[in-house]
C-alpha cells in the first residue's frame, strides 16, 4: 500500500473538474487492477461526520502521466477494498498513537 499528500483532479458526469487528496493506492492480484481511494478536497466537513472516502479501479496510461478511473460494480470487490481501507485506517490509529 502506499499513501501520501498527493493529489488528482476528476471530471464529474457534469465536466466539473474536482482536485482530490489521495488516501493510498494498492494492487489486487486476485482481480488484477489496481486501485485508488480518494476524497474530494473541500467537500463540507463537520467535526462529527466523517469524510466521504471514493474508490475506483485506476487503469494507468501507456505514457505513465495519466490514467483512467473505472467504477468498481462488483460486490466482491468492494468488501475487499472495505477490507483494504479498514486495515489501513487501523494502522493509521497505530502510528498516531505512537507518536
């Protein structure tokens, strides 16, 4: 898994562009893509509602600049990228309370 300050910018279905902090990315060999998890920089964010996490399956260009985001539509695959995120949420916990 890696994870960092990077950022992305979307098109939504309107052609509005939207910048997004990347959470991490990760590989499954089990449906062999790879994956982005996401959320969208200055969606409103209260102190008690959480912020809304996206995943999509990410298909990298032949130059390597860009790529394309492709909708997870598979059950199965979103409860492993619930798995995903849940372990990398809970290793986030741990690292803050080393510190």
């Amino acid at each position: 898994m890696e994870h960092g300050q990077e950022t992305m910018t979307i098109v939504d279905e309107n052609g509005e562009e939207h910048v997004c902090e990347v959470i991490f990315t990760f590989e499954s060999k089990e449906y062999a893509k790879s994956y982005v998890l996401y959320h969208v920089l200055g969606e409103e964010e209260s102190e008690d509602e959480e912020v809304e996490i996206h995943a999509s399956a990410f298909v990298p260009s032949e130059d390597n600049k860009d790529g394309e985001l492709m909708p997870i539509e598979d059950d199965e695959e979103w409860e492993m990228i619930e798995e995903m995120l849940n372990t990398f949420l809970a290793e986030e916990d741990e690292e803050e309370d080393d510190e």
